[in-house]
C-alpha cells in the first residue's frame, strides 16, 4: 500500500498537459438524464518548468502549481466530453525565459531574485508600472459563475453555457480572473477594488467568498497591511438594479492579520472567523517574497480563536466571541437558530498542515512528521444581540469528531447552505502514514455525532466511498430535481487511479455511496482544488 499510495501521489503532482479541444471520455454505468450539465474543476497543473537560464523552476508547495482549468460536460445522453486549459499561459512564458516567478504566491521564493529585484517588483506593481495580467498570474483556487460585480470584457464576443456569461476565478488575495465558460480561455484580469474605491489597497481575502443561494448576495473580506491595517467586510448585490453595488459592512481593526481561506454566512450574519494563521510583522516581508508562508508565525497556544458577527444588512459588529486556539481551511455551514448563531467548520489543532502540503512533504509523506488531520467541530455562539458592547462572548464546542472521521473539502446541499442542513459530505483519510489528502469520500450525518466523552469529541456516523490506490478529489453534491430528501442527489469526484495511471470522473448515489457511474479519462488529472456544477436547461 505504501509504495502505490506513494506513487498516486507523485503521479498527481507532474505536469500535465492542457487538452483545449473537447475528448469524449470512456463511461461505464448509467449517468441519470436529469445529470445534464458542466461541471468546472481548477487546480495546479504545471509543476516544472525549463528556463533559458539552465535550471528548472519548481514550485516549493502544492498551492503554487500553476494553475489547469478543466471542463466535464455531461450530455443528456450520458456522454462526457472534457477540456482543459492553461490558467496563466504567460505566467509559464515568463518562467521560462526570466528563470523568475513574478505571481503572488503561496510558498515559493525564488533564490536568483537578489533583494533589489524584489523591491524594484513590488515597487513597479505598487505604481501601476507593471500591471497584474489575468494570463500570467496564477488564479486557480476557486471558481464562481457569474460571480456579481463584475462582466465579460467588451473586447470578447462572449459564450455562453447554461446561461453562465463569465466565470470568476478567485485566490486568497485581491487578484481575480475572468475565464470563457465555453472555451476556458482568460478573457482578463479583475480586482475586488475594481468593484469600489473602499475596497482599495486590500492585499488579501478568502478564496471562498460566501453566496446567498436565494439572493445571489457576494460576501467577502479583504485585509489591508500598512499604517492602517485591518479587514474590511464587504456586500456585494447579487440581483436587481443594485447587482454589483458593494457596501462596506465593517472595518476591523481590533483582529490579528490572518490568512484566512474561507468565512461564514447565515441568514442574519457575515461571520469572520480569525483562527490562528497569523501573519507576523503586519505583513512587511509578504510585498518583497510575494509568498504568505514566509510571513505565517509560530503556532500560539495561548492565541485564542476570535469571531466576528456582522450584520449582513445594516452593517457593524453586533458581537464578538473567542474560543481555544485552532487552524482552519474550509467552513462547512452556518445557520441562525433564534438569537444564537450555529459553525460547522474543519478544524485543525494546529497549523502544521501548511507545511505537510510542501510538494517534497506530499512526495515523500513517510520522512515528514505527521501533522495533525482536520475534523467537522461545531462551535455555539449563543444570544448573539445580547452581547454587551466591548466584551468577547466565549464560543462553545458543541461537537468535535474523532480524527478517525477527518475530513476536508467539505460540501453540502447547495439548498442548505448558510441555513439547518444535516449531510455532509468530504474527502477523507482511511489508510495509514502514507496517504496525505485522501482515500476515502466520506458522508457525515451531522445530527447524529455519536458524542463520546465530556459531549466534546465524536466519531460521527458515516457513509464511505473508497477504492485501492485512489485518490478523491473534492465532492460536488448535485441534488436531483424534484427530490424532497436532503440526500437525494448525486456526488461528483474526480479520482487519480494509481492502478491504471489515468483518472476518471466518479458519479456516487449521495444516499448510498454506491457508485452509478464513471467516465473514465485516458490522462492524469492532477490533484486539485475546487470545482463548481452548473446544471443544464432540459
């Protein structure tokens, strides 16, 4: 097991080439008519690259490969064509002939820079000399059809794919990416500050902004570094005359720099929560390394978590709460239960992850110390409006499963989000030392935890999917139409097979686990990040 699982690691983490003309994929099973439709994955995609200067550039972590855009059409006949393009072909270009990456990125220095050269490209980018372009910055995190605020460029003809004009493709920084929902090609660049001048100077923000499913309202945050740090909360309208208007819901000033990947949204509120990723020296070493790792602190036991409560609609901080120090990546969901306020999040008891996702740590898992697996914790912010001004109410744990059900890339019923919900559904860990991300897609019944002892740690019921020597990509749930049942619906994961060398699109019964079908592809399909479906008209 050691030796494949290894292997299906490295497999997943080369290069691989972009396929811009559609190829029909090999389907076994029987694809539900009803299943028509696209779905977007995005992730790193180029791993190496030769330069002019007789070295190869090499990213130092997974989250700064250079991003791949992939397409999985799923005809109404049960075909499955897919695509895939570059998401920084000039970015590549630049690599190649400067030996320098220029992008904003995660962990990845490079050691021919000298010291003047970083200055003079951060001064150059500070003044606008040399301008952020859409097809040499790495945007690959993410991706938002019609995301609010923003268009496609009058210099492109324009696509269309189920009504989807644009798509957005979103980082953890003020650096966006509009793409051609037809052929993925970069139509160009685009900023949250493009939306509002309020929004200027902002360096970072969460890759997941949150979206009413009902309204199609946009929340999010960016954090400005300098001599006047702090988060600034923001609205986007999501429809109506005001779609696109912004409304700044709250500057926060009180809260310590944080690389923050993702936030919470209920029906009342738009909830920062600040774990414990702290950037040290407000952030003076991010403009000169252009990387967030370099700047992330020592992990602070005594650091607590802090959330903040914001009014989605009139704006301000209604209420403040703290709880023991912990990382995070993804929220779950979020809800309003009366005057309380409901968390699931994937938590962590310390930040080490972000070292385990090193590529020589992913590679080489058995000689890298294991860091600790995130799980489902449930956190009560109870009598949010009885809050006193200037006090930290404390966060309850309500729950927190075993390690034994860890889970990320969390996803629900997209009818559920930021509201009561009971399923959820993410890619897991089953095996032993050697499995980093996951072998295992995991379905959780989040109303039956099966609290173990002092009500604070569970293992939580579950359903599993797993297959030998595979490796699931995140699960995109997609509920079937007419369906009255929370679980009534398919999942879709992309798996690297490390059996065939190739991948294949998997189609599981979301109320079984069982698998349906799968389309299987005659390449690799390098480990990802995120996707979004967006359902045809039948």
């Amino acid at each position: 097991m050691s030796k494949t699982f290894r292997a299906t690691i490295s497999h997943g983490l080369n290069n691989v080439a972009e396929q811009p003309d559609p190829i029909k994929l090999h389907v076994h099973g029987q694809i539900p008519p009803w299943l028509s439709g696209v779905l977007y994955r995005t992730g790193p995609g180029t791993f190496s690259i030769p330069t002019k200067h007789g070295y190869e550039w090499k990213p130092v972590h997974w989250f700064d490969g250079l991003g791949l855009n992939h397409k999985f059409d799923i005809k109404p006949n049960g075909e499955v064509w897919y695509m895939s393009r570059k998401a920084c072909p000039q970015g590549e270009q630049s690599i190649a002939e400067t030996g320098i990456n220029l992008n904003f990125s995660f962990d990845t220095s490079d050691p021919c820079e000298t010291y003047f050269q970083k200055f003079t490209t951060f001064f150059k980018r500070a003044v606008g000399i040399t301008p952020y372009r859409a097809e040499a910055d790495n945007v690959s995190v993410t991706l938002t059809p019609n995301m609010p605020g923003f268009a496609v460029p009058s210099s492109h003809t324009g696509n269309k794919v189920n009504a989807v004009e644009y798509i957005v493709a979103k980082t953890d920084a003020d650096l966006l990416s509009i793409l051609d929902p037809e052929t993925l090609d970069v139509l160009g660049p685009a900023h949250y500050k493009d939306l509002d001048p309020a929004l200027e100077g902002g360096t970072l923000a969460s890759a997941h902004a949150c979206t009413d499913p009902i309204n199609g309202d946009l929340f999010n945050h960016v954090y400005k570094f300098g001599p006047s740090p702090g988060y600034t909360a923001f609205r986007v309208r999501g429809k109506g005359p005001d779609r696109g208007k912004v409304a700044v819901l709250a500057n926060i000033t009180d809260a310590p720099p944080a690389y923050l990947h993702s936030c919470c949204l209920t029906q009342k509120y738009f909830i920062l929560c600040v774990w414990q990723a702290d950037i040290k020296w407000n952030g003076v070493t991010i403009p000169f390394h252009r990387n967030i790792m370099a700047a992330i602190a020592d992990w602070d036991p005594q650091r607590e978590a802090l959330f903040y409560v914001i009014d989605r609609e009139a704006g301000g901080v209604v209420a403040k709460y703290k709880t023991d120090p912990y990382f995070c990546f993804h929220t779950i969901n979020a809800w309003d239960e009366g005057e309380d306020v409901i968390i699931d999040l994937t938590a962590y008891d310390d930040h080490s992850i972000l070292y385990t996702l090193k590529l020589d740590n992913m590679r080489f898992p058995l000689e890298y110390p294991k860091a600790s697996k995130g799980s489902p914790k449930r956190f009560l912010l109870s009598k949010v409006s009885s809050i006193p001004n200037g006090t930290i109410g404390p966060a309850k744990t309500v729950f927190y499963c075993a390690k034994t059900k860890a889970m990320e890339l969390p996803t629900v019923h997209p009818a559920k989000y930021h509201r009561k919900y009971r399923y959820c559904y993410g890619v897991s860990i089953g095996g032993g030392p050697e499995v980093v991300i996951s072998d295992q897609i995991l379905k959780l019944d989040m109303d039956h935890p099966q609290i173990e002892s002092e009500e604070i740690r569970g293992n939580g019921s579950g359903q599993v999917w797993r297959e030998e020597g595979c490796v699931p990509g995140e699960p995109i749930f997609v509920p079937r139409p007419g369906g009255t049942e929370e679980d009534d619906g398919v999942v879709l994961t992309v798996v690297l097979d490390s059996t065939l060398l190739r991948s294949k699109l998997v189609i599981l019964d979301a109320r079984t686990m069982e698998e349906i079908a799968r389309a299987e592809m005659n390449t690799i399909f390098p480990l990802g990040f995120h996707g979004t479906f967006v359902k045809s008209a039948l």
